[in-house]
C-alpha cells in the first residue's frame, strides 16, 4: 500500500513538474515572438511605398530588349573593325587609384567621381579608358601595342540625354602604343573612324584634325605663355559647344589672357581646309618662327599624303579650331562630326557635338615612369546609339531582339515530352530554338508569337507526324508547311537559315 501511495505521489509531482515547464515554456515563447514581432523589419507602409520615386540616377538610363538589339550590332561592327585592324582585347578595372588618375591630369578632377574604400587606399571611378591603359603599359613594361578595350566610364559631368551625353557611358577604345615612323599608326586610326562611321551607316561626316603643336605655336605666336596654354586649350575646345564670344569671355575674364592675343588667336581658328591651308601656314611669316609649329605643319603633310593613299581624304579637313580638352595630348588630335541629323516626325532632331575623337599622347606612359609613344581613337557609341535609334524609329522599320531561329510547338495537346526531346535535338546541334512553358499550349497562340516575334520557322508535332516520322516545317512569312523525314530535320532547318 506504501508503495502504491509512494507511486501516485510521484507521479502527481511528475506532472506538477512537466505542467510548470510547459507554463514557463509557453511563456518564454510567447516572449520570444513578441520580441521578433518588435524587432524585425516592418514591410514597408502603402503610403511611403507609393511615394519611393522609381528612376534611373541623372545621366544614366536603362536599355530595352530592342534598343540592346541595336547596341549590340553596333559594337559587333566596332569590334569587328578593330580586329581586322590586328588589335587585341584587353579589360582594367572600373575604378583605380586616385593618384593613377590624377597624376598630372588635375584639369580632368572636376570629371571624376572618387569611392570610400575600407582597404585603405584612395580610389577613384575611371572617367576614360585612355590613362588605364597607359598604367597597364606602364606596369607591364610593353614597348609595342595595338589593343581595343570597350567597357563603361564614368564622369561626373552635366549630363546632357539629347545631346547622348552621360554620366555612365561605353567607350570603344582602338590605340597603338610604339616607335613607329611618323603618322603611319595615325593615319591608320583615321582609317578605322571612316570604316566605323562608314559600316554604321549614320549619313555624311566629316573628320576634323589638328594638332596640338600647330595650337602650341598659334598661342605662342598671339603672346600666350606657355604656363597658360592648356587651361587656354581646355576653354576652347568648348568651341562648338558655346559661342566665339563665351569662349572669348572665358579667355580673358576667367583664365587671364591678353585681349589682344586673343583676338589674334581668334583670327587663326576661324580657318580650316585640306593641302591649301597647310602650304598657308607654312608661309605664314609669324607662326613659320615656331619649330614646334613647322613640325606639326610637316607631319601634318605626311598625314595628307597618306589619308590620299587610304583614299579617305575627302572626309578629312584641318579645323585650326579643334582643341581636345584633355591635356595629356601632344600631337596629332582628331573629331569626327555627323553633317546630317535626323528630323522630322515628333521629336526634333539630335544635337549631337561629336561621334569620335581621338589623339597622339606621347608623354602618358612615361609620367608612369616607362617611355612609349601612343596614338589612339575613341568611338562616342551612346552618341552613335541616340543617333541609329531615332533614324530606326522613324523608318518605322522594325527590329526584333530576339535571335531564335526554331520554334517548336505542338498541333495537339500532352506532347510536352515530344517538343523537350525536339527542342533538345536542336540546341545540342547549336540551332537557337524555344517552346511555350506549358503542357497543352494552343496551337494558333504558338503561330501568333513567332509572327510578333519574328521568328523565321515553326516545326510542329503531333500524332500523325509520329506515326508517320516526319516533323512538320513552317515558314512563318509565306506560312508555307512541308512535311522533312525527322532524320533530315536539323539539315533542312539549317539549310533554310543560310538563305
């Protein structure tokens, strides 16, 4: 009897206890999700949610399917371009350091967007391509070159959507860095802005030079010191941008030149022409006392002479104007300019500057300590897009982003496995095909898409093409079908493709 009492008493208390650690526990965790609920991160309120304004940061935009359709041919041209010209690829990274970029370039600090990094080192956004690639010569000690580089800059600049100026933007780099022969490497970088501009087919252009000692030797010559020659350079390469009388303002009032030397200057820039205006200078009886003048001028014939053997020289013109802003140039520089916009329709035509440019900046690698002289081009590809997709726009002609060449569809319902095995077939024998994500698409619905689409051909299955071996083909603009033995399928896909 003790034992049983003993026995009952000990159970009663064991479920005293497991009740008490039930309470504890229920309230522990009734804590537990009191705390989450007050501590997690509330979804955003309707009412903030409908204020969040959605859009692109100023001087960026995004790219539709059919507008990258039309980026993408146009630097497959580009590249295409530079590879037949022997240029290899190359890539540096989006940002470097800030001394890289700045050294003996601080005109250019205003452009650039500096980065907090937590690895103690002062970095900044590229804003060109150009000095990255000096910083690769340099660090690599290479003495002969012919590279391309396209990827994403970035300046800190106004940006200006309708003249296609951004502040994050492609640039489409070719450069040769060596000792060469005079003019030969840059004569050949004029060559490729007229393939380019010519492939693209963007209308008439005309590709202007200069070079920055013919300028050198005009400052001096109008009595600018040189300590002021680049600063002065700098004011009017915003010529075209801005008018003769701003730049003038800025000249004098701003970066302290004498008005009387810039009104010489402005008699010089007013010229511009081919073989006649070279022999001018050279006869010109102050500016022929600057050797650095009779230098450019002298390079400047041989650069005609083989512009004529390119038979490119009708769309070159010496422009005493063009300045290129940039300082690290030396030489020969060079802009391309569209002469025809396009207009009409609802939109006003483009106001777009330039479409490329260019230089030699013989002194770039070696302020990184290593010696090699470099001439290259830049291709203005977002001025050229803004271009290429109004002209498509108004043609109404139509593009199409997709590239699939096969879609395979069903003439009835559950041949989902069928198509997969079909589409598979395809892929494996590198033919770009689709289907519809679902068991028992419509087949009118499968007809409809590739229409809007454009895609070019339908092979269709059903039972009677399995019970006869056979997949049937349609060309979706005649919407002519043809039964092919499933074993000659992917011979005549691929043979109809080829047309």
């Amino acid at each position: 009897m003790h034992c049983v009492h003993s026995f009952v008493i000990g159970a009663s208390c064991k479920s005293l206890h497991w009740a008490v650690q039930r309470s504890v526990l229920r309230a522990f965790s009734v804590h537990l999700q009191n705390q989450v609920t007050k501590e997690a991160p509330q979804p955003r309120a309707n009412a903030e949610a409908a204020n969040l304004i959605l859009k692109t940061p100023k001087g960026t935009k995004d790219f539709n399917p059919t507008q990258m359709a039309i980026r993408e041919k146009i630097f497959s041209t580009i590249i295409s371009c530079f590879k037949r010209h022997g240029a290899v690829a190359i890539d540096t990274p989006v940002f470097e350091l800030k001394a890289i970029l700045m050294e003996n370039h601080w005109e250019e600090s205003k452009l650039v967007y500096d980065l907090k990094d937590q690895g103690g080192e002062e970095l900044s956004l590229r804003y060109d391509l150009t000095v990255p690639f000096a910083r690769y010569l340099a660090m690599n000690k290479i003495s002969k070159f012919k590279r391309y580089h396209i990827a994403k800059v970035y300046r800190r600049d106004q940006p200006s959507m309708t003249q296609g100026r951004y502040r994050e933007f492609y640039q489409c780099d070719f450069d040769i860095a060596g000792q060469y022969d005079p003019m030969i490497p840059d004569s050949e970088c004029l060559k490729v802005i007229h393939e380019i501009l010519s492939a693209l087919e963007c209308g008439e252009f005309l590709i202007k030079v200069n070079d920055r000692r013919i300028l050198s030797g005009i400052f001096k010559t109008c009595g600018v010191p040189d300590t002021k020659f680049e600063t002065a350079c700098s004011t009017l390469d915003k010529l075209g941008k801005v008018s003769w009388e701003e730049v003038r303002r800025e000249m004098i009032q701003e970066k302290g030149l004498l008005p009387e030397a810039v009104e010489g200057i402005g008699q010089y820039i007013q010229l511009s022409g081919g073989w006649h205006l070279i022999h001018q200078l050279c006869q010109d009886p102050k500016l022929s006392k600057s050797q650095l003048a009779m230098e450019g001028l002298e390079d400047m014939k041989l650069l005609y002479e083989y512009l004529s053997i390119f038979g490119i020289i009708d769309q070159v013109s010496l422009d005493l104007s063009l300045a290129r802003g940039l300082d690290y140039y030396s030489g020969l520089i060079y802009e391309a300019f569209l002469l025809d916009q396009p207009s009409g329709g609802h939109k006003k035509p483009l106001h777009v500057n330039s479409v490329a440019g260019g230089g030699r900046y013989d002194g770039l690698a070696a302020s990184f300590g290593h010696k090699v002289p470099c001439v290259g081009v830049s291709i203005g590809v977002e001025r050229l897009f803004s271009i290429i997709d109004q002209k498509l726009e108004m043609s109404k002609e139509k593009i199409y982003a997709k590239e699939t060449q096969v879609l395979v569809a069903a003439a009835q319902k559950n041949f989902l496995a069928g198509r997969m095995k079909l589409i598979s077939e395809l892929w494996d024998s590198g033919i770009k095909a689709e289907m519809f994500y679902m068991k028992s698409p419509k087949l009118l619905n499968q007809l409809q898409y590739c229409e809007e689409t454009g895609i070019p051909l339908v092979a269709i299955i059903g039972q009677r093409e399995v019970n006869d071996g056979v997949v049937k083909l349609r060309d979706v603009a005649t919407r002519k079908e043809i039964d092919v033995p499933k074993e000659n399928l992917i011979e005549e896909i691929k043979k109809r493709l080829e047309k």
